[in-house]
C-alpha cells in the first residue's frame, strides 16, 4: 500500500514539474527574424535573443546562455 501511495505521489509531482525551452515556434521565429542563421552557441546572438525574446535581462541571459554552451 505504501508503494502505490509512493508512486502516486511521485507521478502527481513529476506532472507538475515542466521546463520551458527555446524549442517553441515562437521563440524560434523570433530568433530567426533577428538573426537568419541563428547560432545559439554564438554567445551575442544568444545574449540578443533572450533579451529580445525572452524578455531576459543581462544577468539571467547571460547566464542562461553560458549553460547552454554559448561562449
């Protein structure tokens, strides 16, 4: 019984944790208008289309590009 309990509980969280990534149409059409050949490891481009597209600010692009492999 407490199995069951363990893995209900396991499968109600794991439902509830969701990451958002760049892989979105909307986020992509947004990159490509700013740059055609986007390359998100080109640490400028990917720093230009947080902030523009994401509505990031320096710090979290900037790290958040840098963990992406951008550099």
């Amino acid at each position: 019984m407490r199995a069951i309990f363990v893995v209900l509980a396991l499968l109600i969280t794991a439902g509830c944790q969701q990451e958002t990534e760049i892989t979105g149409s909307t986020s992509n059409m947004c990159a490509i208008d700013l740059f055609p050949s986007y390359n998100p490891k080109n640490l400028n481009q990917c720093l230009a289309v947080c902030s523009k597209c994401d509505r990031g600010t320096t710090v979290t692009c900037s790290t958040s590009c840098k963990l992406r492999g951008a550099g």
